[in-house]
C-alpha cells in the first residue's frame, strides 16, 4: 500500500469538543440569521406557517450538511441516517422551545416582550446545547469516520464445535 493510499484510508480525527461547539454556533446561528429574514420574504407568497415550515425543512438540511463537512469534520457529506437523525433533533429542540413559551402563557397571561425572549432565548440555548450533544455524541461520531472493511472476515469456529466421537457422531458440549 502506497502512502496516498493509507492517507485516504485513515480516519480524520476531527475537531475537538470545544472547535466543534464554536462551529457549531457558528453554522447554526448563521442559518438561524437567514432564516429569520427569509421565513417574512417567502410569506409574502404564501401563508406564513408554510413559509416556516419550508424554511425550517431547508435551514436543516443545509446545517446537516455543514455540520458533517465542517462542525464535526467526517470529510464526507451527510447520509440519510444523519439527516433524519439530525431532523429529529431539531423537531425535540423545536418542542422544547415551543413548550417553554407556552408554559409561559400558562404562568403569565401577559408577559413583556423581554420576559417572552429570555425564556424563549434560555429554552432556545439549552435546546441547542443539547442537539449539539445529541449531533457530536451519535450522530456525527468518530465510529462513522472509520473506513468499512471491504471484506468479510470468516468467522472461526470455537476448537471444541464439530469433533467426532468415537462412534463418529457428531458431540455436543454442554
């Protein structure tokens, strides 16, 4: 095997924790800034929760693919399991943000504009804080940066499996 060929064949190691939580909010919050302007522009052509919906849908497969190329560093684009799996991480932080402010108008029939943005804002972060997790710890691991074998191994037999008894039966061991 040529150098080139175990350079291709080692898996990056990626960025560590603290890299990838500041790309992380980077890519994230970037999105999130876009998102915001361009959720009241598509309005303007349809109803707004269509509009929300589409760009909440695009916002999160763009993230995806920025967070495995660039967040967590797996030198490949991301695969339906990290799409699926990362939409399911985004639709529990969008729960988590909408219960928060609801529980809020539970509590408070009234609240100020400030009190409705620091809850929103605190569940917001600890949601994000937790897709994070969720993203680095399962999603987007090291294990998924690994080369896959390219061939099967052939599983060997325990030295006991298959001796002959002296009648020439087949033993079982017990």
């Amino acid at each position: 095997m040529d150098a080139a060929a175990a350079v291709r064949q080692t898996p990056t190691a990626g960025p560590g924790p603290f890299a990838s939580f500041v790309r992380f909010v980077v890519c994230g919050g970037g999105v999130g800034v876009l998102s915001s302007a361009a959720v009241p522009l598509l309005a303007l052509l349809m109803p707004w929760a269509l509009s929300n919906a589409v760009i909440t849908i695009a916002s999160t497969i763009l993230c995806t693919e920025l967070h495995a190329l660039f967040t967590f560093g797996t030198g490949k684009r991301a695969g339906w399991r990290e799409h699926w799996q990362s939409a399911g991480s985004a639709a529990v932080a969008y729960a988590v943000t909408s219960t928060a402010v609801l529980v809020l108008h539970t509590v408070q029939s009234t609240p100020s504009l400030l009190t409705e943005q620091t809850v929103y804002l605190t569940a917001s972060g600890l949601a994000g804080l937790g897709r994070f997790l969720v993203l680095r710890l399962f999603v987007f691991t090291t294990e998924s940066r690994k080369p896959r074998p390219t061939t099967t191994a052939v599983r060997r037999q325990p030295a006991w499996f298959g001796t002959r008894t002296p009648a020439g039966a087949l033993s079982q061991a017990a």
